[in-house]
C-alpha cells in the first residue's frame, strides 16, 4: 500500500479465519468471503496474486482458466504454490498419518493437496499468456524448536489431518512429531 497508494486491493479466501487474521492485520483491505476458484466479480483486475492457495483448489485447469477471466489486458499473474509434499515435515506427517492408529481418520488427507510440475502449468498457461516467466525456489525457514515446527505447519500442511481428529486425538497426533 505504501508503494502504490492508488492501489485498490481486494483480499479473497474461503476461510473465514484467514479473512477475519488478514481484516485484523490489514484493517484497509476489503475482504471477502468467498470460493476463489469460482470468484468472478463485475471488474478486471491489474494484478491477480496468490501466495500458498491455490494447492488447496483442486481443478487447477479450471481455476487458471477463471485467472485469466479476472485480469485486464495486460494484466499479470502472479502464483506460488508451495512444493509441500517434497518438505521432510510432509514425509513425516505421511509417515504418522500412516500409522495404524491414524490410518483410518486420515486416510485421504494428502490428497487434499494440489500441486503439479512446472511443465503441466506451463502447458497449462502458455497458451493463454503473452509471456510466462517461471521459477523454483526452496524456502527455508529455521525454526527455533520443535514446537515452533508444529506450530507453524498446524494451520497448513497438517491441517487436513488434524481437522479429521477430536481434540484429544489431535494431541496424540502432534505427539508423534517430538523426538525422543
């Protein structure tokens, strides 16, 4: 906002609480409640972004093909979509879920990830697009302890397996990701 003053921006989610946190930390910012994949508002926009969402929407031909619907002539699309299942915490949360305690509550729970290789978005998008740049790029966050690793990846990756489990279920589950 300080870059561009002018800029009119418009935050979507279907999350109720990633609208109230983002309401919360940016008051100025309208928010709305709503599913990205279908979101077709009355105006283009300059600049359609999004930051670790979209590996939650599962039809990326359908969903890429309403980006473009939403963008103006010349507008840009800007995606990241975090290579999760390659993390060493997506290993081990496979590992547990696949635990025979946890097998049955869990089962399904990585299919709710969507990700493909750079190839598939690059047939997918250059057809449409004038210019395509793309990259890849590992993240690493250095986390101070093993609950600070937990808590991070409780709201993401963890949580389609945590949301299948009761709260005492839950705390067996996290359990299971201290070392001895």
């Amino acid at each position: 906002m300080q870059r561009w003053p002018e800029a009119k921006l418009i935050g979507i989610d279907n999350s109720p609480n990633m609208i109230s946190k983002a309401k919360a930390d940016y008051p100025e910012i309208p928010g709305s409640l709503r599913m990205p994949a279908t979101y077709l508002p009355d105006k283009k926009y300059d600049i359609v972004f999004s930051n670790a969402t979209i590996q939650w929407i599962p039809d990326h031909k359908k969903l890429f093909k309403n980006f473009l619907n939403l963008m103006n002539d010349g507008g840009v699309l800007a995606i990241s979509v975090p290579r999760f299942d390659e993390m060493p915490i997506s290993k081990i949360i496979n590992k547990v879920a696949g635990n025979e305690k946890w097998k049955a509550a869990t089962k399904g729970c990585a299919e709710t990830f969507t990700r493909y290789d750079y190839q598939f978005y690059y047939n997918l998008i250059s057809p449409d697009y004038q210019t395509v740049e793309m990259w890849q790029t590992d993240y690493i966050h250095v986390l101070e302890s093993q609950p600070a690793i937990i808590e991070w990846i409780r709201s993401t990756g963890m949580k389609p397996y945590l949301d299948r489990l009761n709260e005492k279920e839950k705390t067996q589950f996290e359990m299971k990701f201290y070392l001895k």
